[in-house]
C-alpha cells in the first residue's frame, strides 16, 4: 500500500477477556517460560531464507513471542522497517492489528504477498507502506501503539562485500561471497550512514515514534554488533544511549542465541586475537515510554 499522508483506518484496542492490568494474553506457564534472558527460535518453511529477497530476515517464531509477550489481542503493532514483512506475518498469525513502514516498494510488495498467501481467520488487519520511518506520525495517531518490534538496518556495515569469514571450508565461497547485500543505496537508507549519522538518524525516528505509544508500552529493538577492520562496533551500546537520550526506558536486554541455526562456524583471530563472533548472538533491546509524572 502507498499512501500519502494520511491517518489509516486500523484497531487499537484490545479485543481480548483479559484483566486491564495484564500486559499480555498469556498464562503464567507461558509468562514463566519468557522470563529467561537467552531466547532460541528455529525456522519453518514460511521464512524467508533466501538473501536475494532481503539480506536480514529473523524468524516468524521471534516475531511472535515478542508480540505475544507485550501486547494483547486486538491491539497495534508497529514495526517502521518492515522489510519483508515477518513482523506483520506473525501479528496476523496472533490476530494483532499492524502496520510497517519501508523506503524500498519491493519490500512493501514482498510484505503484502506474504500476507496474502496467509490466514483469513482472525478479525484484524495488516498493512505494509512504503514511506520513510520519519513520516509515520503522519499516519497513526498518539497513543495508540502498544507495541513497536523492528529489526533496523545496520548502519553501513553491510554496505561492504561479503568475506564470509564466518563460514567454513566450501561455504565460504558461497552465492553471497563478495557480493554487497545492502537493502538498497538510498541517501535516506539507514543503511547507507556511518555510525554516528546512523544513530543519530534513529534517534530522531524514535522520538518521532514515541508519542504514538501508549505510556509503558515497550519498544523492542534487534540489533546485532559486528567486527569491523578489528574492531568491535557496538551498535546496540550506541542505541542504548540515544534512545534514553530521546525519552525511552531500558527495561531489559535479551540474547537472540543463534548457535541452534548456525553451521560450520569459522575460525577468528587464532591462535592470537580472541573474537566472538557476531553471526551467533544478537540482542533484543526492551524500552518502555515511561508515563507521565
């Protein structure tokens, strides 16, 4: 969908049973279950694995426990780098309202056929459109978001060739070998900014965001570090401190452990330069808007 400009036609409220005071639809067995700090998911045949569609994609399983987890049924979910859509394929999934945001129309386009070929039995809606993350107050109004969940671009750091270091053996000269998998070579691409413009960037898209949530509505970002030129940048450090410059809270910060999905890992900085490697760990960054004094 491409509009211009205009609020949308989408619910905010929830459409549950539950007690006002409950954050979410779940019981305590599956609250028990999400208070562990290290998460693991694994994929299922309507993920996207292929980095030609889109070079970093996350499992509809993650999506869904981080849905599930802050928000009830009936209620918006916004995700402002939509990508390929799997933010808006689990709310759909979990019958939440949602709607994403991207610059690029072949990510709209890729988010909205997935939707299409997905279920129709549930009473909400979910929109893709195409549109910089900077104009979504234009849209939605404030307080209605109780959830934004998003996967951002990585500043510049894979505006690069891929070396593949990670892999071993035969897979190291794969089909991404040397290739660029940034999302696109748009100036306004979060993607295409160094470090410090890109935080900056992203400072002033969440404090354009924050308005739209509702107050201890949480906010959680997936962000992973990486090695550049043998050194560590720490993208999430540099979050964390722009977007408590912004208004936000941090609440928590959960590992994505990724070793469950990950095969024949490389070996780094052997035997003299200890390296972690970023491709087995990510973080998920949980703020909330605090409430008014």
């Amino acid at each position: 969908m491409d509009l211009e400009n205009t609020k949308i036609d989408i619910g905010f409220q929830r459409t549950c049973q539950c007690p006002p005071t409950h954050i979410n639809c779940l019981t305590a067995k599956e609250w028990i279950k999400n208070q562990l700090g290290v998460w693991q998911f694994t994929y299922e045949k309507r993920d996207i694995r292929d980095r030609s569609l889109h070079p970093a994609t996350f499992p509809i399983s993650l999506a869904k426990k981080v849905i599930s987890l802050f928000s009830h049924e009936g209620e918006l979910v916004l995700d402002p780098f939509v990508g390929s859509g799997t933010v808006l394929v689990a709310a759909q999934d979990i019958n939440r309202n949602a709607v994403g945001f991207d610059l690029q129309e072949k990510y709209v386009n890729l988010s909205s056929q997935r939707l299409g070929s997905n279920n129709f039995f549930n009473h909400s809606k979910q929109i893709a459109i195409k549109d910089d993350a900077i104009n979504i107050s234009n849209y939605l109004s404030d307080n209605t978001v109780s959830l934004i969940f998003t996967s951002p671009p990585y500043a510049n750091l894979l505006n690069r060739k891929r070396k593949n270091k990670s892999r071993r053996g035969d897979e190291r000269k794969n089909d991404q070998y040397l290739k660029v998998e940034q999302y696109s070579q748009d100036p306004n691409d979060l993607g295409t900014m160094p470090l410090e413009e890109y935080t900056e960037r992203m400072g002033e898209i969440f404090e354009g965001l924050l308005p739209l949530l509702r107050p201890k509505a949480h906010c959680v970002i997936n962000v992973p570090d990486m090695w550049w030129e043998n050194e560590r940048i720490t993208i999430h450090v540099s979050l964390i401190e722009e977007m408590r410059k912004r208004g936000f809270e941090l609440r928590n910060i959960i590992i994505w452990d990724r070793t469950n999905i990950v095969n024949r890992i490389g070996i780094f900085g052997w035997p003299s330069n200890y390296i972690t490697m970023g491709v087995t760990f990510e973080y998920l960054l949980d703020f909330w808007k605090p409430e008014s004094d």
